[in-house]
C-alpha cells in the first residue's frame, strides 16, 4: 500500500542573547520563514536577514562609531557598564570615546599596514599616543610601557610631549610650498592625499614618481589656474584642499572634436574655452600662500581652525600660540 503525504512547514529560528567578556551582550535574530510543497512546483526556506551585533552594556545599546572602516573600531564595555571604543589597529582596548589630547608634531607618526598614516598627539599626561580622526576616541593613549610596541618594534610609551589644554584640533599639516617656485629648479611640490585628507606636503623630482615608489596618493600642489608639469592636468581647487590651493589633475571632460553638445549648443574649441589650463603671462607667487596672507616661510593648516604663518623654522601646532612656544 502506498501511502501519500503532504505538508506544510514553517520554520522560526531565533538566535538567543548572550553574555560576552567585559559584562557586554550582543543580540541577533535569524528568520526563516517559508514552506515545502510536494506538488509539481517546489520552493525553498528563504534563508533570512542577519543583522549585526548590538553590543549592550548595562542593558543599554551602544552605538557603533561612524568611521570604523579604516580603524575596524567597534563598541564595546567598559566596567561591564559602561559604552567605549576598541580599535585594534590603536590599542587593544576598550577606551572611552573623545579621550582628551590634541595632535602634537612632536610626536611621532604611525604608519599601519594599509598605508594609513595617523598622527601623533599629546595626551594630559604628557605622553604621545596617535589621534583617532576617523572615529571618536580622540588622543589614544600609548600601551603601558610594558608591552607598547608600535607593531615595528619601536615603543610609543617613552616619548614625552607638552601637554597643551588650549589644543583642540585633529589634524596639523605643515605646508612648506604651495607650488613649485618654492621647490627649486626641476621639482614639484606634493601633496599626500589619504582617506578624503591631506596629511602631508613636501617638495619631490616628480609626484608620479614618488606615488609610484610609495603605493601613495601624491598630487602636484600648484596656484588655481596656473600650469602643472604635465601639460595634459588642469590646476583648480578641490576639497579637502583649502580655498587658495589647487592640485592637478585630469579632471576635465574632453572637448568634443565635432557635432553638437547634448544642449543643441556649438561644441567648445580648445583656443575659445571659457577656463583654459593656464595662463602663461602670470608669474609665480614669492612665498607660501596661507590663506589671506602669504608665508615667507611655511603655513599651518589646522583642523579646526584658520591657516596661519610659522616663521623661522617654527613646529606648526593647533594655534599660532602654542607654535610660538616651542
């Protein structure tokens, strides 16, 4: 005798909540909801949404950092109650967000393994750490001295810095040349563009060159308007730039050879275009520009805050004042 079954399945499958180190729970669930038909036509359990982990401290939802992507920086406990930060690439530690410091140039740079550079700052303590700008934890201070090491060997734990409490910025770039009359014959002057910022200006033989050699993002720093040493690049301003500076770079459309535009108007020709790729009746400007004013020696561009000149061989800092001090 042949017996014939039908049935009608619909499954629920829930993850259950559970502890984890450091008194922090996460919490997920899984649904799958469908059914099996042993007629001619056969569907499949739809296999759900996974959603990520919420971490919770005292039975209360952190909140995940907006730029974790380039630190991996992820929510976690403090004391079991309370909401911090670990980014491993800093400290393999759960902090607490907006750790207090300002970036200090006297502190060393860290380079990680994906070439993203972080800067040097100060902490209360007068010891250097590295400033999180890509989430919120601020200054991170070093490792105890016992087991700092900055993933080369070298211990960030030793080196002492001035601790400024008026120091609020997150990010100090010196800039020596704001286009290649301040670089001497035959060189240009760069900019090192990283995650949406530039955090580094210097002069080199050629930006291609010193971008091919590094894996870096260096483009040529020149006055808006003005020639780049590749004829075939456009000088102009972009962010994260400031106002007064350009980079170039092939970011023009091409010029149609013929027809018409998309507009019904005639195509431009390259001796009547309305923004030209130089004009060559201007000269260099003497100085680094900064702003409204003009560096006979160097600019400092701080973040937050406005642009300013350090003469004389001065450390660039978050305020005029604290550069004057050193």
């Amino acid at each position: 005798m042949i017996r014939e079954a039908r049935a009608l399945v619909a499954t629920s499958v829930v993850v259950a909540v559970g502890w984890l180190p450091g008194g922090c729970t996460t919490s997920r669930t899984a649904a799958t909801n469908g059914s099996l038909d042993a007629g001619p036509r056969t569907s499949f359990p739809d296999a759900g949404t996974l959603t990520n982990p919420v971490v919770r401290c005292a039975d209360a939802p952190c909140e995940e950092p907006p730029g974790s992507g380039v630190l991996g920086a992820r929510a976690c406990c403090i004391d079991e109650d309370r909401c911090g930060l670990r980014a491993p690439a800093l400290r393999d530690a759960c902090l607490p967000r907006g750790n207090p410091g300002s970036v200090d140039l006297s502190c060393p740079v860290r380079s990680l393994r994906d070439g993203t550079f972080l800067q040097g700052c100060c902490t209360p303590r007068g010891e250097c750490g590295l400033f999180d700008r890509f989430a919120d934890l601020g200054c991170v201070p070093p490792e105890p001295a016992a087991t700092a090491d900055s993933g080369d060997g070298a211990s960030d734990a030793s080196v002492a810095c001035r601790f400024d409490p008026e120091a609020t910025c997150r990010s100090v770039v010196e800039l020596p040349c704001d286009g290649p009359e301040d670089c001497g014959e035959g060189r240009a002057c760069c900019g090192r563009l990283s995650h949406d910022s530039y955090d580094r200006f210097a002069c080199f033989a050629s930006c291609s060159d010193q971008a091919s050699s590094t894996g870096e993002l260096w483009l040529e720093v020149c006055h808006p308007g003005e020639p780049c040493a590749d004829p075939s690049l456009a000088c102009e301003n972009a962010p994260p730039l400031p106002a007064f500076l350009g980079r170039c770079y092939a970011n023009r459309p091409p010029l149609p050879e013929a027809g018409t535009l998309p507009d019904g108007s005639p195509p431009r020709d390259a001796a009547v275009d309305p923004t030209p790729n130089a004009d060559a009746s201007r000269l260099p400007h003497p100085g680094v520009a900064c702003g409204a004013v003009t560096c006979g020696d160097k600019c400092c561009l701080a973040d937050p805050g406005e642009p300013y000149c350090a003469e004389n061989g001065a450390r660039c800092a978050c305020a005029p004042t604290a550069a004057a001090r050193d």
